[in-house]
C-alpha cells in the first residue's frame, strides 16, 4: 500500500520553497536555499586566525639558551650576541584580515611588540576604510609591507579580486599608493594556491602568482648594491641581517685561496656579499624567486667567481658535486642556514663531513636539531669550534645560533686515525721507588689457608 512521504510536506503560503536556478542565481526566498556548512566556515576562519604565541624577553632567551647548553653537554661556551636596535622604517609589517566569529576587522601587524606604526601604515589603513573601497576590503586578506632595508617598502597585495567592482576598487587603491605613497617603489598583486595567508618563510607548500601594478619585481636590498625578489625571504627586521655576511666572515677569518658555499641561500646576499674574499663560491636554492635573485645578484659582483645551483639540499647532489675535479680540491667552506621547520638528517651530515670541508656552519633556531646535530658531526670527526647567538628580530622572540665546526685533526674527538689504536683511557705516570725507599715499605706476607682452616 502506497505510503505518502511527509519528509517533504505541500506546499503553502508559509513554507515557500526558492524557484529553480535560473541564469546562475537563485532568486530570492524568504530562506536560502543553498545550505551553509557552518562547522567548515568555522574551521577556515580558524585556519585564517594568525597563531598567538608567548614573545619571550631577551633574558628569557638568554636563559633558555644556557640552560640548554648545560642540560645537551653542549661544549664551549658561547660568544657575544649577535643583533641590533629595531626601527620601524628597516621592518616588514602587515595589514591583516583577522576572522571574530561572522565579524571581519582588518589589523596591523607589527614586525615585533611595542613597535608603534609607521605614519605610512596609518595612511593606508585609513584609505581602505573609506566607503569607496568597501567591496575591495571585503576582498582583502592580507597587505605585506616589505622593508628594503633603506626606508622605502615594496607593497605584496593578496586580495581575491572576483568581478568589476572589486577590480575597480583596486585599481583606485593602486592610484593612491602611486600619488600618495611615496615610499612605495613597487606594488604586487598575489594570489595563492591553496588559499592561504602568504609567508614568504613558509611559501614552499604553495603555488603564488604575482602580478605587477607598478614598479619592479626586484627589491633593493639597503646600499648593499645587491637585490631580491619581492617574493623571496628575509628577516621582518633587516637592521642586523644586513651586517650579517661581516659577521660571518669575522668569526671564520677566511683566506684568499678559500672556498665558500651557501645552502638554503635564498637571494644568496650572504654568499655575493663574502665573494671578494673567496676565491669560489656557490650557492644552493630549490625556489624559482631564489634563482632569478641569485642571478641577478651574481651579475653585481664585480670578482666573477660565484655560481648558482638550482636544486634541492641532498646526498645525491653533493656527491656529484664534489666527484668533479675542479671542486675536488680545495679549502671549502659551508654555510647552511635552516629554518625553524627544517632538520638536517644524519645522512645529510655525512654526506657533508664526507667531502671533508675546512669549516662547517650551521644556523638553526631549532635547540632540539642543534643537539643531534652537535653529536653527528662529533661522530664524523668534526669538532664543535665556535658558538654564536644571532638575535635578527629583536621584540619578536625569535633566535638563531651559529656554530661552526673544524676537523679534528689532533685526536680530541679520540677519531684521529693516527691515534686510534691508542685506548681512550688516560694511562697516568706511576712513581719510580729508588732503592733507598725500598727500605721504608712495610711487606706483609700472609699465607693462604688451608681448606679445612677455612672450614673451621
């Protein structure tokens, strides 16, 4: 017997359903008609929520480095702090999207805590609350203001423009950086795939495209003469980054006949800025932004003597390499700069203490990779040297240490191979006792007991 199914009941004047979709839109009814997910909408603006996380001091810093130098036996003591007093005019900032429930408030960002705004962030945050450019905020997510390091910026839009009005909006938000905005030298449109909020530091798991309104795709980096992409990493705060390639090579004193390669290099500033004092360098990249910096960096060194490799860090590429006979020989020296997120594998160290370089430096902020680290190139033979704390980004609570490692080449490690039949133990002097003290030493002779006096 038929059954009427009252899961969909008549329909009446109180309980309209929308009309079919018609022309791609649905018309309008007193309920919408395309259910909303709202657990996703909830995880995405979650998603979009920048991560809030405890900035420590600079004791604090100094504190937790100690503490983990006596806890991990790490070897040395560590050399004076590396860094430099923040300006706003040399730091990255932002105007970020940030997601309260339904509510939308765009936020200023700054490059590190109790920094006040500069007047030109101001400027701009006050054009895109003007009604005009109201469905262009809508679509706004993020504006990166990328310091060169000079006091002008480069400006990284990401902003989903869908339709005229909002591809108006941001054509009349680009006039009035270009009339109003003189420290802007460039202005990008970026887009990225997924959609997420743009990092250059943490770019590598993302497609971006990048359109140009004005300006160009190449920023200077100060007066250093060298250049990097508007794509490309760097510190948010560039006072002490800019001094770095000197503080390198003050701690390494490098000879003229020495070699130098960068891993990780990104816009290779390091590397072209220490070329005069090597006779070869290379450097090392896996990113499209890192190549056309390093190039066009190369192109600026007046010695001729760097090269750039497009590739990632692995065995498989040192071993090539250093197969050849021109890289075979040599004093080489290695720079290779983590990230937070990155480790380096024991097989990466033993490919690198494989081909036997003269120094080894490692930067990392990561105190747990550090410490493995440490031991691996200990068991390959190269000794811990020099430790230095890099503190780039004051207020930020962010920290680096640079250590430097040499062969050990007079057995303190006990893995010279001249010395490894000799036993890790210390074999200490004994007295010699003359005949005229032999007199002086009491002899007890006591007999062994019998197996029946034991018994008794």
């Amino acid at each position: 017997m038929y059954k009427q199914n009252n899961r969909f009941p008549h329909r009446t004047e109180g309980n309209r359903i929308g009309k079919p979709l018609t022309g791609g839109k649905f018309h309008a009814s007193r309920k919408p008609d395309v259910h909303k997910d709202d657990e996703f909408e909830k995880k995405t603006a979650k998603a979009d929520k920048p991560v809030v996380r405890k900035i420590l001091s600079f004791d604090d810093i100094k504190a937790q480095v100690s503490a983990w130098m006596e806890n991990d036996r790490i070897p040395g003591k560590l050399q004076a702090w590396f860094t430099a007093d923040a300006t706003p005019e040399n730091s990255d900032w932002r105007i970020v999207k940030e997601y309260k429930g339904a509510q939308e408030n765009l936020v200023i960002d700054a490059p590190s805590r109790d920094m006040k705004p500069l007047e030109l962030v101001n400027r701009v945050m006050e054009q895109l609350h003007k009604d005009h450019l109201r469905i262009f905020k809508k679509a706004l997510r993020q504006i990166w203001f990328r310091a060169t390091g000079d006091g002008r910026f480069a400006l990284l839009v990401q902003v989903n423009v869908k339709g005229k009005i909002s591809a108006h909006g941001y054509k009349t938000f680009v006039d009035f950086l270009e009339r109003s905005c003189p420290e802007v030298i460039s202005c990008h449109q970026i887009q990225c795939l997924p959609d997420r909020l743009f990092d250059p530091i943490n770019a590598q798991g993302m497609k971006v495209e990048c359109k140009c309104a004005f300006g160009n795709s190449f920023m200077p980096i100060a007066s250093t003469g060298f250049c990097m992409h508007v794509l490309d990493w760097t510190p948010r705060i560039k006072d002490a980054w800019l001094n770095l390639p000197m503080r390198i090579k003050d701690a390494i004193h490098p000879n003229r006949e020495d070699r130098f390669f960068e891993f990780c290099s990104g816009s290779s500033y390091v590397s072209a800025s220490l070329a005069p004092f090597f006779k070869q360098v290379e450097a090392l990249d896996c990113r499209e932004s890192a190549m056309q910096s390093s190039k066009l960096n190369i192109r600026n060194i007046a010695t001729q003597n760097m090269r750039f490799h497009r590739s990632h860090l692995d065995a498989n590429f040192i071993s090539k390499f250093f197969s050849k006979s021109e890289n075979a020989e040599g004093r080489w020296t290695f720079y290779i700069n983590l990230s937070t997120e990155d480790t380096i594998t024991s097989e990466m160290v033993l490919s690198l203490a494989g081909s036997r370089p003269e120094r080894i430096l490692l930067q990392t902020g990561n105190l747990e990779t550090a410490s493995k680290a440490i031991k691996s190139f200990r068991n390959e033979g190269y000794m811990l040297r020099k430790s230095i704390p890099f503190y780039l980004e004051p207020g930020r609570g962010n920290f680096e240490i640079l250590f430097l490692f040499v062969p050990d080449r007079v057995g303190i490690l006990g893995q010279n191979p001249a010395l490894a039949h000799r036993s890790r133990n210390i074999q200490r002097p004994k007295e010699r006792l003359q005949s005229s003290k032999m007199s002086d030493i009491p002899h007890f002779v006591q007999k062994t007991p019998s197996f029946k006096q034991r018994k008794d």
